[in-house]
C-alpha cells in the first residue's frame, strides 16, 4: 500500500471506538469501531442482537479465532463502511496488537525519516518476514475460480494465526484487509466477490502489524495463462523494483531511484504511473521519506542514511501513465484501461548497500 503524491487523501474518515462490556457466561470485551464520511454514529446495538441468528455467528466466529475457551479474552472489530455501503466484520483475538489508527483516529507518524537503531531493526524484521510468508502462501493458493474476497479471507486468516494485525483494516477507513489489484486497476482495489479469471493479473499488496511494526510486500500474480504483454509487463515491473533496490546505500540519493526506475521502464516499452510513491515505515505503515518512482527535481540533493527504513513499489503500465479514482474513494484505475503490475519490498538502507527485509 502506499501515499498518494504530495495530496492527503480526498476523503477523510473518522474513527469512532466503543467498549461494550456484555455479561453472559463470562466477559466479551467487544470494540465497535463505526466509519463514516464525517458523522460519528453510535454502534450501541448488541442487546437486541443477543439472541439473533448473526450475533451468534459472530460470537461463534470470535471463539473461532482464539483458542481460549468463547466469550473469554476476545475483542472483535467491527467496521461499517458507510460510503462504500458494505460491512465488514472481523474478530481479533485481544492478544493481538493494534495500530494507533484502529484504537485512535492519529496515525502517529514522524516529522522527518527515522534513523533506526539495530534493536528497532531486529524488532521490526520478523513484521516483514511475516508479510513476505503470507504473499508466498497467497501465491501459491491463488488460483482461476477463486474471488478476491477468498484472498481476504487468506491474508485475514494466517494474520490471526501469526498474532499479528492486517495493516490495511481500518487505515483511513480502508474495509479490508488487504488491497487486490486486478488488470486495469493500478492500486488500492478493494476485495470483493470479483472472481478471478483465466488471464487476468492481479496485485495482491500485503502489509502486517506486529510486535509493534509494519512490513509491507506486493507482488502480481498471473491467473493461468496470460498474454505475453501482461507477461512482459509483469517481468518488466520487477526490474524495475530489483533496479530501484540496487542503488539503495547510505549516502546515495533518493532521487536515483525515480531515475533508474523510469529509465527502465522506457526500456522496456512501458510507463511508469507518477502519482504513488513508495513510503517510510516502521511502527507507522506510512510515513517520510517519499519515493517517487519517477525522475523527481523537488527531491533535490537528499541523501539516504543507514537505518532508513522504506518501501519501493513502482506500478508500470501498458498504456498512458493517467490514472482516476472511483467513486469507493479507493480503487485506482488507468483511464485508458491499459492493464498495470506492481511490485514492492520493505528495505533497509546499510553502509555497504542495503537489505530487502520482505525477503
Ligand atoms: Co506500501
């Protein structure tokens, strides 16, 4: 996932968190977190849902997720999408940590980009391998038939399992958790009960919350057999990622990367879509510095540092590089209908280079 260019995000959420406290057999610790485009809305409506058919598969699906015998140390979450008009219920186990964005509505981000310590680095690694194992097993159990909903309910469901938080649930009012890009849609799709077909490309962009920090890792994933400018294309994006990773080192600029990655996808026969850059990130999921993956001069003479911490994920297209919002405030599409591919890694800047942490 990542920032829009230079502009904050055209549609702003409010995050709104209530604790119910139910006595039944024991204590349901219930966190009722109700999105809308402005207006809070209360969400005090579990007694009358006490013995309906849907509070009792929530119940059932919240004692699903946890080992601990029902209505016993669980929180759930709930989220209710009112532009989108879809609901969305998920069940967290009330081990698992959540970002400031879920609990509160800040997202607590630094100023400047952070220089990490060895210790902060050791802590946020196993984030990254996490994100990296969930995109593989995601990769290796996609397949023609299967809707990007499942894909959800995949990343959804080994998160859990690993004790860790999907990042992208909840963050500015996002409904799912995670983002699934298909052909034209160039990022930030939302899953839904799209079916995935026989040629299609897909992004399926993964970022974890755990022990206190996010990893962030994409990949496209081909549906069968694709055509070989999808193939191409997809081929042609992971250069551009492995280009853009290779000039990382303390010292270098920032703006090298946006060369390389442009100069490569020209190459190749492809463009690269200017509008997202890749991000910072930490115990925040965005933050500075930026990176632009387009030939940049407002990034100056700015130089990495070791212990930065960033993402790098350019999209390239098959087509004119323009790109328009529709109307869930989310899913980005080409304008022209060209398909696009994406990849990322979470990296690390070193003295001597760099390390790719979603590795
Ligand atoms: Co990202």
């Amino acid at each position: 996932m990542q920032d829009l260019l230079n502009t904050t995000h055209a549609f702003y959420f409010r995050t709104f968190v209530l604790f119910d406290l139910i006595l039944c057999l024991s204590i349901v610790i219930r966190i009722s977190v109700v999105v809308t485009d402005g207006a809070m809305v209360s969400s005090f409506y579990v007694l009358p849902r006490l013995c309906s058919k849907s509070f009792l598969n929530f119940i059932h699906k919240t004692a699903e997720y946890c080992n601990s015998s029902p209505f016993k140390n669980l929180q759930a979450l709930q989220l209710f999408s009112a532009t989108s008009k879809t609901e969305t219920k998920r069940c967290i186990p009330s081990t698992i940590g959540l970002p400031s964005y879920v609990t509160s509505s800040q997202l607590k981000t630094p100023s400047i980009a952070e220089i990490k310590t060895d210790e902060q680095i050791s802590q946020m690694l196993p984030a990254c391998k996490l994100a990296a194992s969930i995109l593989k097993h995601v990769g290796n159990n996609i397949k023609v038939g299967i809707t990007t909903d499942h894909i959800d309910d995949m990343v959804f469901s080994k998160c859990i399992e690993a004790g860790a938080y999907p990042s992208p649930l909840l963050y500015k009012g996002f409904p799912k958790s995670v983002c699934t890009s298909v052909n034209e849609v160039a990022c930030h799709g939302i899953p839904s009960k799209q079916i995935l077909n026989e040629g299609d490309i897909v992004n399926v962009d993964i970022t974890v919350f755990y022990n206190g920090y996010h990893g962030d890792t994409s990949a496209t994933f081909s549906l069968g057999k694709v055509d070989d400018r999808s193939r191409e294309l997809m081929l042609a994006t992971q250069d551009c990622l492995n280009a853009g990773i290779s000039v990382c080192r303390d010292g270098a600029l920032f703006s090298d990367i946006g060369d390389i990655i442009f100069e490569k996808a020209c190459e190749a026969g492809f463009e690269v879509i200017p509008f997202f850059c890749g991000h910072g990130i930490g115990t925040y999921f965005h933050g500075p510095p930026d990176i632009v993956h387009v030939p940049s001069d407002h990034l100056g003479t700015e130089r990495m540092k070791a212990g930065m911490t960033f993402t790098i994920e350019p999209i390239l297209c098959d087509g004119y590089a323009e790109i328009k919002i529709l109307d869930d405030g989310w899913t980005v599409v080409t304008t022209d209908g060209s398909r696009s591919a994406q990849y990322e890694h979470t990296i690390l800047v070193t003295e001597s280079g760099n390390q790719i942490l979603t590795k």
